[in-house]
C-alpha cells in the first residue's frame, strides 16, 4: 500500500523533509568569540558556537567551565567582555528587554515561592510577561498540557516532588512562547521516572520546532537527546559538533574488551594479551567484573585473530566485544587532556 | 568524682564557639561596650565639687541600666531564635536527634549556650557599670548585683522562649518575628493595663500589678531610683519578683520545648494545597476568612502590578486574609476606646485612650512593617525568584513599586482600621479634628518610615533572617531609643536634646500632637515631619539604587 501511496502525499512528504532541512539548518543561537573576564579571571575564553533551529544543543563541562556564565550572556543576565552573542537576530548584550521575549530559562535553582499554587504561579510570570488576561488563561491550560501537570493546577509549588516542580519550570518558559530554551540542569536530582519523562518532554519540545540549551552532568541523559554538542573546559570550547562528528574527533580509537573465566589471573592475562598486541599500554585491568579492556585501531580480522590467538594461548575468554564510546568517554577524554 | 552533665555537652560548645565566631556576635559585643562608654564618657564630671548626695552617679548608672537592658532586649533574642529552627533547614537537626545525644541535652547544649552568650555580650559593660560604682553613688549590693541579676533574668527567659518559638516555627525569618513580638508584648504591653488602671485599687488593679512582673522596665526603675516616674505612671514592682517569674517562665518554657525536640517534629507533611471553589460552606468560609485562602484566585488583572498582587497572595506573613482579620479586631478595638473616652463612662480621659491607640497602632506597624519590608527583596534573593525576575521583561521601577505598594498599602489598611475609632472622637468632640488629623500624618509619616527603612535594609541583605533581625533591631533602636532619651529627660539629658531625639520617632510627635502626659510639652510638627520625610527620602534613594544595581546585568 505504502508503495503505491498517492503521488501528491509523497510530494508533501519530500516538500516536508526539505522544509525541516531548511528549518534545521536556519541560525538561531550564534556566539562569536565570546569572552567574559572577572578581574584576572577568564571565565570563558572566546566561545564560537553556532545552533540551528529545533536542535538540542548539550552543554558539558565540570563545576566552573563556564557553563553558566555563557547561558548568563545569553538570556542577557550577563554582559561579554568580549565578542557577541545573538539569539534568533537579537543582539543578546545590546537588546536585554528583547532578547527576554525570545527566551525561555529555567535556571538550575526552581524559584518557587510560599503559599502559591500552580496556576497561581503561571498566572504571575505571564503577567509579568505582559500576556492579555483571557490569552494566558489559554496559554496556562496548554502548557500545562504540553508538560503534563494540568492536574497539579490547584497545588502549591513547594508541595510538589522535584520531577514535577521542573515540569511546571519548564511551563513557565513555555508561558511567552520563546523561540529558545535554555534549561540548566533540567535533570538534576530527578528520579529514573521522572528523567525519562523529562526526555521525552525535551524531545516533543524540539520536534514542535523550539531550539532548546541543555546542561547537564548526566552524560547518558544528554547523548539521548542532543543534535549537537558542546564541550567546554576551563572557559574554553574543546569540541563542538554534531554527536558523531566529536566522537570521531575525541575518540578515534576503538576500546575493546575482554572478559575471562573466574579462575583465569588477570595479571598473567594481560601480559599474554600485551604480547599478542605487541604493547601493554593503554591494556586496564577491572578486578571486579573480571576484565581487560584496551584501545584498538586494528580491523575486525585482525581481532578474530588475536582472539583465536588467546584461546590458543590457553586464555580461558568468555567474552571478546566492542564497548560503545560514548558522550563520558568524550568528556573525560577532553578532561585528562586539560587536566 | 563524675564530671558535671553540662561540661560535656558537645551541643553547648558548639553552640558558643560558633556564636562566638560569628561576626555578628563581635559587632554586637562592640556596639554595647561603646553606647555604654560613651554614656559614662558624656556625663563624666568635668569639676572638682564632691557630690555630696551621690545623686551624679546614679544619673549616669540610671541611662547605663537601661541602654544595656534595652541591648540585651534587641540583640539577644536574634540567637535563640534561629537555633533550632535554623539547624532545622540545613538539615543539622535529624542529625542530632538521630545520634545518642537525648532531647534534654540538646536543649541544655542550647539554652546555656545561648544564656552564656548573652552573659558574655551584657557584661562588655561591666567597666562602665563599675565606672559609676567608682564615683561612690552606686553601690553593689543595692545597684550593681541587682542590676546584673536583671540583666541574667532577662537573658535566660528570652533565651528559653526564643528556643520553644524557634522549635515551633517553619522558618528563621518567623521565629525571629515572634520572639521579637513575645518580647515586646512582655515588656511594653504587660504594663500597659497598669498605666490605664493608674492608680485605682480593687481586683483589676491587682492583676494590672501582677503583670508587671513580666516586663523589665519597673524592675530596672526600681534598681535606678526612678520610682518616681514609675509610681506617676501607677507601676510598682521589685526587680525580685521580676527575677523570679524570668526564671519560672523560662523553666515552664523549657520544658515546653523538651517535650516538642522529638523526631517526629521534623515528620511534617507540606500542605498540598486544596481548593473549595463549590462547596457548601464557602460563603460561611468568605465571612469567617473575609478573603478566603482556599478559593481560586483570579488572573492578575492587567491593571495591577503583578509583583503587588504577587506579594499580597504569597508572602510568609501578612497575606491578605490575616490581614483582613486583624484590620477588623483593630477596628473594633478602636472603636470601643473611643466611645469609651468620649463617654466618659471611664474616668480614663481621652488624652489617656488616644495615647493608647497611637501606641496600639505604633505597635502594629512595628510588629508587622519590619517584617513585611525585610522580606521584600532578601526573600526573592533567598528563594532564587529573583533570578526568574530578572530573566523577565519587567522593569526596576514596577518591581520595586510593586514590593513598595504591597508594604505600604498593607500599613495604611492596619491606620485606616482606627479611623472609625478616631471619627467618632472628632465627632463627639470637634475641638480634636485638627489633633486627629496631625496625628494620622504622623502615623502615616512612621508607617512610611518603617517601610523604607526596612526595605532599605533587605535590598542590603542576603538572607531574610539577617534582614529582619536588622530591621527590627534599626527600627526598634529608632522607636524605641529615642523614647529610652524621653524617660531620661531632666536629668540626664537636657530638654533641647530630648526634644532633638524625639524628633525623629514619629510616634513621638504623634504622642505630642494628642498631649498624652509628659508629651504634651513639646513643640514637634512640623519639623518631625519633615525630619521623617528626609530619613525615607535617604532609604528611598539607597533602595533604588540597590534595586537598579541588582537588576542589571552582571
């Protein structure tokens, strides 16, 4: 049936897909060797980074990388030393009160206050937006839905558990319709549940076409979501790119693994196998989960022969696989070369 | 030989040692060592002519006496009040009431912390004390030992009872407010019925007598020699029996508490919040509540400033419903002394209840604006809300207006309350209408004070806790500091000086405006008011600037 599907739908669905290439690869956060100095401090040191429209941009680095400084320019909390930062064409320094309209920012901090129940709680930050009244009693109903706590309505915001407070932040960026998100820290302290439903709040926020700024420390959280990544160290921007492209940049080398039989000594183990590589560098031992690990360049046949080289050797090998790098492997790749 | 219980309390040093490091126990320390010296310093005899009555020293012991007795009314109870309930919020307390260390003595650890403290700040005046023994009119037994004896008293009961409200309360910021407002009920108001009573006899005047006891004022006259003044205002009590009920009332309430330090205090569900939009009861509910809290609030029109309505629906004190209640109690209140007066039907005399209602009205404001300005912007700071406000579009002006407006209005609303009171004297008696009317300028002048003041200091402080002890602690000095110069008036200090200070206590001039007695000399409108004016212009400037400094970007 799908073959022989209408040929004005297929068009539709080819004028879609170039529609989303233009949507993806229109500008709409820009930074250009921003610079923040605090005295003798560099807290960010030319950052360059470029975000297109409905990507997720994941924003890593350690305490004190400059993470929070460069979202600070952003939503115009900050000034730049040095350098611009524009947000869908708003200067971000020069045009505080504009580039407020165009983004939506939750910091890693709630900000609730006492006695105000949830739709209390929109209701202010919507006419502190300036929403007509009867436009953001709509607006509060459909974010509301949009993030799923139309039934915390009449609770008190310090009554709710930290997964859902974060919901309703996150309907409070929605309340002016912001071409951009900025989220420090959305998944911070929330429980498995809650985490997973954050992502796939992200996720369905991204597709209705928001550009959305994520932190995060929880690495497998962002590699889910994100398009693009950024890392930054120290104020500077070590890697930044589509996923693929700083994996490939950050970790060229394969790792492989090898896992032995309870009774194997995993020292003798690593000597053996350091013979048959032909070097022991980069050979790491894991006592507990009985393993070696070591990083690789050599193709797949020359592998299946170093493993029937280790079953001939007398290794007893229960296991020979490919560990995946991912987005960790990256960061602390970068990590211990700043370090 | 076994070591005594409270030398091995961990609780106890950690207690002192950590108020001993803290900056703000050396300011405190600092800031009565020099008021005390600085009186002594002013009053030094200068001539060589023997005081053969001894009388010079006691004028110099008298203002000592009570600048430190007022010091250890305002700067001690900041301590134990946020004790337990701060240890509450960084989570310090399950920690000791999970470990062997029991209740009672975590709670001795506490209160004979915070007494030692106390006794170690009051006593940075001991070289001026002695200073007055030296000149020979003051002696140990009769004046200095009963003094510091007052001073102990005094120490231990606001220990025990900021310990017991601090246990009970949710907050640093609140149990600092109700230990401010139990202290200042204990001390002012309760010998408020014996200055009306005067000096009648039977069963009312009993008890108005006995409730003297509570407050340290005619102790500490009875200790200086200023009998006098109190007799005139019909107060008679010894500084014994004042010792006496301190230390009762401070093992009533420590016993309180001992029996509330359980870990099931910290077992305390939030409330969810619940809504009665359709239920049977509401409009009984809209006349009990008078604005009803468990009804759903309407949009923020847009006419209103946000920030303003914002405040009035959500601050931790005084929102709208308590409000309303308390503005009709104050009404009430008013009303009843006026028609009393007007009457006649007491022989109380109008200057007698119009002094009390500017005192009950003082009392509010003073009760309710610190708090109210203290938690304008330190509480947005605190609670990260003003990290969300500055990521808005909304500007300096109509934030501060807001905040400024919540405060203000709420102050006008408690003053409004005793207008009906205040009518119905000018309409009894229509030779009071332009006194009725200097006197609600002149509240209105205090209210506008406090607000500024206050929040002034909020945009200064980073937590609400701090801002509302300073606040409370600035303003009562104001207030209250410049009355302490008034009952002192004639000797020490002189009547231009007296007048000068009074000057700047709106309440004051209120005072003077219905000549309540002992008032009723002084000349101080306008020249109060336009005093009053500069003060809120100089903290309405600081504010601003503050504000706009704190809404910029970094």
């Amino acid at each position: 049936m799908e073959q022989h599907a209408p040929q004005s739908s297929r068009q539709s669905l080819k004028n879609i897909s170039r529609k989303e290439i233009c949507f993806m690869s229109e500008t709409v956060v820009e930074t250009h060797q921003l610079t923040k100095r605090y005295g003798n401090f560099t807290a960010l040191d030319s950052l360059s980074i470029r975000v297109a429209r409905g990507q997720i941009l994941g924003f890593i680095g350690p305490n004190g990388a400059g993470k929070t400084t460069t979202i600070k320019i952003l939503v115009g909390l900050s000034r730049p030393t040095s350098g611009s930062a524009t947000i869908a064409g708003v200067d971000c320094s020069k045009h505080g009160a504009r580039i407020k309209q165009v983004v939506g920012y939750m910091p890693d901090r709630f900000g609730s206050y006492d006695n105000m129940r949830v739709h209390e709680y929109l209701d202010f930050f919507g006419a502190i937006f300036r929403i007509p009244t009867r436009k953001r009693r709509d607006r509060i109903e459909e974010v509301l839905n949009i993030t799923n706590t139309a039934s915390m309505k009449d609770k008190y915001v310090e009554s709710l558990s930290h997964g859902m407070q974060q919901r309703v932040g996150i309907a409070r960026t929605l309340l002016h319709d912001p071409e951009v998100l900025i989220l420090d820290e959305p998944a911070n302290g929330l429980d498995p549940k809650a985490r997973i439903e954050m992502r796939e709040l992200l996720l369905k926020l991204a597709a209705s076409g928001k550009t959305l700024i994520v932190t995060s420390h929880i690495l497998p959280e962002l590699s889910r979501i994100c398009n693009v990544v950024a890392i930054v160290t120290a104020g500077k921007l070590r890697a930044f790119g589509s996923q693929e492209e700083v994996m490939a940049r950050l970790c060229p080398q394969r790792s492989y693994e090898v896992q032995l039989a309870p009774d194997e000594i995993l020292a003798g183990a690593r000597d053996k196998l350091a013979s048959l590589l032909l070097n022991n560098e980069g050979i790491s031992i894991s006592e507990a989960e009985r393993t070696l690990r070591f990083p690789t360049s050599r193709s797949e046949s020359e592998l299946a022969d170093v493993l029937s080289q280790m079953v001939q050797a007398g290794m007893k090998v229960t296991q020979f696989r490919e560990v995946t790098s991912d987005l960790e492997d990256a960061f602390l790749t970068v990590a211990a070369s700043t370090d | 030989m076994t070591d005594p219980f409270i030398l091995h309390n961990p609780v106890l040093w950690r207690e002192l040692a950590g108020r001993l490091r803290s900056s703000k126990t050396v300011l405190a320390a600092i800031a009565i060592a020099v008021v005390s010296s600085l009186l002594v310093i002013l009053r030094w005899p200068t001539d060589a002519t023997i005081d053969l009555a001894s009388q010079g020293a006691l004028e110099i012991f008298r203002p000592v006496a009570f600048a430190v007795a007022v010091a250890v009314m305002l700067l001690i109870p900041a301590f134990p009040a946020t004790a337990i309930v701060g240890e509450r919020q960084k989570g310090t307390l399950s920690l000791l009431l999970n470990s062997p260390t029991s209740t009672t003595q975590i709670f001795v650890g506490k209160l004979v912390g915070n007494f030692l403290l106390g006794c170690i700040l009051f006593s940075v005046s001991l070289p001026a004390i002695f200073a007055c023994y030296a000149m020979g009119g003051v002696s140990v037994n009769g004046h200095v030992l009963p003094l510091l004896l007052v001073l102990a008293g005094m120490t231990f009961q606001y220990s025990a009872l900021g310990l017991w409200i601090s246990t009970r309360s949710q907050s640093s910021e609140a149990s600092l407010r109700s230990t401010y407002a139990v202290i200042l009920c204990l001390a002012l108001l309760s010998i408020g019925p014996s200055v009306l009573v005067g000096k009648q006899s039977g069963s009312t005047a009993i008890a108005s007598q006995a409730m003297t006891t509570l407050s340290p004022i005619p102790a500490l006259q009875g200790i200086t020699g200023s009998q006098g003044t109190a007799q005139a205002m019909g107060v008679q009590s010894g500084w014994v029996w004042f010792v006496i009920v301190s230390v009762a009332i401070a093992i009533l309430f420590s016993l309180m508490t001992i029996r509330m330090l359980d870990p099931l205090l910290l077992d305390r569900a939030k409330p969810a919040g619940k809504v009665l939009d359709s239920n049977a009861y509401a409009w009984w509910r809209r006349l009990l509540f008078l604005v009803d809290p468990k009804r759903r609030k309407s949009s923020i029109p847009f006419w209103l400033n946000p920030v303003m309505v914002k405040e009035f629906r959500t601050r931790r004190f005084g929102r709208l419903h308590w409000l309303m209640r308390l503005v009709s109690v104050c009404a009430i209140i008013s009303l009843v002394l006026a028609v009393v007066a007007t009457t006649g039907t007491v022989k109380w005399g109008v200057d007698r209840i119009a002094a009390s209602m500017v005192i009950l009205q003082i009392g509010l404001l003073m009760l309710l604006g610190p708090s109210l300005g203290a938690n304008a912007l330190a509480s947005e700071v605190e609670s990260g809300g003003w990290q969300l406000l500055r990521a808005a579009p909304i500007s300096t002006w109509r934030i501060l207006s807001g905040k400024l407006l919540s405060i203000a209005l709420t102050l006008l609303l408690l003053l409004g309350a005793t207008l009906p009171g205040y009518v119905t004297m000018a309409f009894i008696d229509p030779k009071v209408s332009g006194q009725v009317g200097n006197v609600l300028i002149s509240l209105t002048v205090a209210a506008a004070m406090i607000t500024l003041i206050s929040a002034c200091v909020s945009a200064y402080s980073r937590s609400t806790a701090v801002s509302t002890a300073t606040s409370y602690t600035l303003l009562l000095a104001l207030f209250a500091g410049t009355m302490l110069i008034w009952v002192f008036r004639g000797s020490p200090f002189g009547p231009v000086l007296v007048e000068n200070a009074l000057l700047l206590n709106p309440a004051a001039i209120a005072m003077s405006e219905i000549e309540a007695p002992g008032f009723n000399t002084y000349s101080l409108t306008p020249r109060g008011w336009y005093v009053g004016l500069v003060i809120c212009l100089i903290a309405g400037l600081l504010l601003a600037i503050r504000t706009w400094r704190m809404t910029r970007p970094d």
